[in-house]
C-alpha cells in the first residue's frame, strides 16, 4: 500500500491521516508523544503494513515478481495497488477519486508546519506533481516508478519495473481483489478497537 491507499484507509479521519502520513518518520514508541487520534493514523500504517506483507495472496504474488524485481517487488506492488486501486476507485468511493484527493492534499498541507522537513518536501513536492492523481495512469504509475528508482543511490530494479505490470497485470489484479476488500475491513476494525 502506497500514499493513496494508505490515505484511502485513514477513512476522512483527519488526524488519522496526519499520523498515517507521518508513520514512517516515527520510531519505536515515539507514537506516544502525539495526540490520540493522530497516535490512531501511526498505529494504523504500521498494522496496514503488516497486514499487507503478512497476507498469503500478497506473498504469493511477491514470490511471482522476486525474479523480476528482487527486494524491491515488494516496493514496486505497493506501487501498482495503487495504480489498481485507482482504476477501480468507483467500487470503493462514493467521491469522486479527484475529489477525494484535493480534499486529501487540503488536509495535509493544512498541518504542513506540524510536520518534519523531509515530510514538508514529500507534501510539497506531492501536490505540484499532483502524485496521487499520477497512479491512474499507466504513464504516470511509470513515471513514479522510474522517479523512486533515480532517487535510490545505487543500482536498483525499479528502473522501468511497470514492464512487471504489464507482463503480470490479470494477477496482480486478482490478487487486488482479493486482498483489498479485506485489508479495508480489517483497517475498520482495527480503528474501530482503539478507544477514544
């Protein structure tokens, strides 16, 4: 699961968004220092991450691309869900997908100041590239790709990997079908267990 994906599954909590955007930058228990429902948003992206790479479906499918992709094959499906999940938007969503994700980039450039450095220049450099919007496109899910690869400062397999797509894509979206109604449930569950 990726920024749209991830953002998806924050649910239009704002502040469970903020925590899922920010995730990454926190370590060990340092979740504790925010407020509850941003703690939600940290606690959710690691469980979606771990539900994610845990799944069978999931694994199988890694194991398919490993050839292909290596290490990064887990990098890179993160990626196409959510070229999937955008071609696929109406089946999940009542709004609009370009909607939804001006409200989303409204949200986070909002608690900009809130946020570090490094998650400032993602935001910033998200919304004049318009990335969200990017994944629903083959073009622009490249695009994404071969900008992750460049930024990687040695050689690595995302570099053209949407080739893996095109080679793969009935499987890739079974396995989407599958899974993903499941991680959305099991996200709402696991948000609906914290206590407010």
């Amino acid at each position: 699961m990726n920024y749209l994906a991830h953002s998806f599954l924050s649910f239009s909590i704002e502040p469970v968004l903020f925590g899922q955007f920010i995730a990454d930058d926190i370590k060990g228990n340092k979740w504790q220092q925010f407020d509850s429902k941003i703690q939600q948003g940290i606690l959710i992206h690691r469980f979606i991450d771990n539900f994610t790479d845990s799944h069978p479906v999931v694994l199988e499918l890694k194991k398919q691309l490993h050839p292909f992709l290596g290490k990064f094959s887990g990098v890179v499906l993160d990626v196409l869900f959510d070229h999937v999940l955008s071609q696929k938007w109406h089946l999940y969503a009542e709004q609009t997908r370009e909607g939804w994700i001006q409200t989303i980039y409204s949200q986070l450039e909002r608690r900009r100041l809130e946020m570090s450095e490094k998650r400032q220049y993602i935001i910033d450099k998200m919304i004049e590239h318009d990335w969200m919007n990017m994944y629903m496109t083959q073009e622009g899910t490249a695009q994404i790709l071969n900008q992750m690869a460049r930024r990687i400062p040695f050689s690595n397999t995302l570099k053209d990997s949407f080739g893996v797509y095109i080679r793969n894509e009935r499987d890739i979206i079974s396995t989407f079908d599958e899974f993903f109604p499941q991680i959305v449930s099991a996200t709402q569950l696991k948000l609906d267990t914290f206590a407010d």
